[in-house]
C-alpha cells in the first residue's frame, strides 16, 4: 500500500487539501485489504501516530507487523533527489509532489524524530536494490 499511488487517484492534489482525504481513503483500502487476508508491504508510515493507524487496523485483523526503516546517509539522499528532480524535468508525465530541496531535508529530519528505532535497518546506500530486495525477502 502506497499513500504516493493513492495520492495521484485525486484531481489536482495538493498536500495541504487533500492529505487527511488520502489517508481516510487509505484506511478504507487498508481495511479491504486487511479484511481479504493479503499480504502487505506499506510505504506510508512517516508520521508515527499514522503509522500506529495502519498497525493498529492490521493488528486488529491479526496481522504480524514487521516494520523496517530503509535508510541512507544525507549525501546520498541529496544526490538521489536531484537525480529525481532532474528525470521529472525530463519526464513531466512522472508525478512528483515535493521541487523543494529544503522541504526534502524537512521530511528527511521529520523521519529521523518519527521513525521506529526498534526497526530493522537496512542501508540502502550500502547495497544494490536487489540485495535490499533479498534482504527483505529472507526476513519473511
């Protein structure tokens, strides 16, 4: 589940509009989701109390949480937004909702106070995608 993905379904979206739409559309998703007994991998966690939303309605459906925090060093997530700065100019049909470097480094220290620290770690900096992809897999 993706709040990204979700986001994109609203007509002219805009995080200050329509951020409480998505997540009540979310938890609806979720619950369907949850109610059908799939497996579930979420991206949408950057807020701690949301992310408790989320545990709490698959806790509820007797789900096991596994939560882990992909994480790189803040050169390396600098490089990689203005790379993905760069392929939106390239690319204009690809959605990006944040331009603002300051407004990254903002999301970026907000993870940091918000994260789970009895997560489990994985470097994204340190390894391929495809190991990262291996690693996840193996803890399942």
């Amino acid at each position: 589940m993706s709040y990204d993905s979700l986001k994109w379904s609203f007509s002219q979206y805009s995080p200050n509009k329509q951020f409480t739409d998505v997540q009540s559309v979310m938890l609806s998703v979720a619950e369907t989701v949850f109610t059908l007994k799939y497996d579930v991998i979420c991206d949408s966690g950057l807020f701690k109390e949301w992310r408790e939303k989320l545990i709490n309605l698959a806790e509820k459906h007797g789900y096991e949480i596994l939560e882990i925090n992909l994480e790189a060093d803040p050169e390396t997530l600098s490089k990689r937004f203005n790379e993905r700065m760069q392929e939106a100019q390239i690319h204009p049909e690809r959605k990006i909702s944040n331009l603002s470097k300051e407004r990254f480094m903002e999301l970026c220290e907000i993870y940091q106070k918000e994260k789970n620290p009895s997560a489990i770690v994985l470097r994204t900096d340190q390894q391929t995608i495809e190991k990262t992809v291996e690693d996840i897999l193996k803890i399942f």
